[in-house]
C-alpha cells in the first residue's frame, strides 16, 4: 500500500469513526493531505452534521467544493469532535502540527472540540517529538528577536519561505511563507522534545509568538492510525 492509499484508509476509518457521533451537530475539520481524505470520505454523508469549523482557508475550499455547511467558529458552541492529521505523534498523544502552515487555527479549533481525533499513517508515530521540525507562527516584525529566542532551546531555526508548491495557495516563491492569519513561520530543528507541555509554555510566553505547533494542552485523544495491515484505533483518554 502506497502512502495516498494509507491517508485513504485512514481517511474513511475517521469517516466512521465521527459518523458513530449523535446527528445534527458541529464537527471541527483539520488542514494537510490526510484532512483531505477524510473531508472527501464524508462528503457523501456531510448530512449527519448541522455544520462544520475549518482550520483554514485551503480546507474551507474543499469544503465548500462538497457542499458542506461552513460555519464561523464564533457563531458555534461546543464541538463534539475535531478531525485532523499531524506530523508527529508521540506515545502520549502530544503532537507536531503545522507542516502546512495552519497550526494557529487548528489549534483554535481543536480548543473548541470535546475530543481530538488524530489520524495519521505509522510513519507519524514516534518515540520522542523533534525529528520533524517545530513550527512556530510569528508576528513578523518580531522574527529577529524571536528567533534568538528560540535558538537558545538548542536547534537550528530557520525562518520558512514559500516554495512552489505553495503558489497555487497565492504564496510568493522565495518571499516569506505567509499564513491564513498573515503570521510567518519560524522552524526548529534538531529538538528532542522530551517535556511537550513545559515546552509549549515556555514558547508561548515569548512576545511575538503567535503559536506553536507543539499541541500539548490540546493533544490527541484518540488515534486512527494506518499501515499495510489496516487501521488501530488508540485512546489516550
Ligand atoms: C497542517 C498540519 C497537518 O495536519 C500536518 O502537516 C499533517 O499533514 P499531512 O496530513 O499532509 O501529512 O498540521 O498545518
């Protein structure tokens, strides 16, 4: 099985998994490639919710494409669910989010939600949280001082410019990655994040910083996570 048909499976397995959830209410709907999958799962049954959050403009476009009831998220309550993929997990269910960008409104969205369902492939799980690098979202007149900052923690940041892949997203290639919120991001590698909510706390007191993609506080409750054999389910809660 090839890494698009894992995202898939997984995709449809968060299908059934929301689908097991009361009719007539609000479901939180993640950003990446493995969002995808899902929101493409559930088109055919968007029915069973009264409405949707998205964490992104990328994500709202999709759903809109399926005809999903996009709601704004200050016009709903409680959210029963929140769906979205990761680009780290560790035994805990703390996270690395943000590989594209949308870690700010995903974790808004995810704050709203009873329960965070991540799904992800295997290759996500891992021991301890750093091998991908940390994105933090910025204000941008705030990189110089911010990134000294964060250089101390001992990794390599760098500031993450738009390539081309990002230009059917309106990015300028070689310009500053810019998010949905007009923030830039600064990434940290070569972390071995071994405290995931201490970490959290100590980058959010930085001024400037908007996010960072380390979702302690609001880490995983459950996992959908897919390899050649099928998919597990593993609850933290
Ligand atoms: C976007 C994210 C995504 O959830 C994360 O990058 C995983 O994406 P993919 O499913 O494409 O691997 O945090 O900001």
């Amino acid at each position: 099985m090839n890494l698009d048909q894992l995202k898939q499976l997984v995709g449809e397995a968060a299908r059934d998994e929301v689908l097991k959830l009361p009719a007539g209410q609000v479901l939180g709907v993640g950003t990446g490639s493995t969002a995808n999958c899902f929101i493409d799962a559930l088109a055919a049954h968007k029915g069973h919710f009264s409405g949707v959050v998205s964490s992104s403009n990328a994500t709202t476009e999709r759903l809109l494409k399926h005809g999903f009831r996009v709601l704004d998220p200050n016009a709903v309550g409680v959210l029963p669910a929140y769906v979205d993929g990761a680009d780290e997990i560790d035994p805990a269910g703390y996270m690395i989010k943000g590989g594209g960008g949308a870690l700010t409104r995903e974790k808004i969205i995810a704050s709203m939600a009873k329960q965070f369902i991540c799904i992800c492939d295997a290759s996500k799980q891992v021991p301890v949280l750093g091998g991908f690098s940390l994105p933090v979202e910025i204000i941008p007149i705030s990189k110089g001082i911010v990134a000294q900052e964060l250089a101390k923690l001992g990794g390599t940041v760098s500031l993450r410019m738009a390539k081309a892949t990002h230009t059917d997203l309106g990015q300028n290639l070689g310009q500053p990655f810019v998010t949905d919120n007009g923030g830039w991001i600064l990434d940290i590698a070569g972390l071995q994040i071994k405290n995931p909510p201490a970490l959290e706390s100590q980058i959010n007191q930085m001024a400037g910083v908007i996010t960072v993609g380390l979702f302690a506080k609001e880490k995983a409750d459950i996992l959908l996570v897919s390899n050649a054999s099928g998919v597990s389910r593993i609850s933290f809660q």
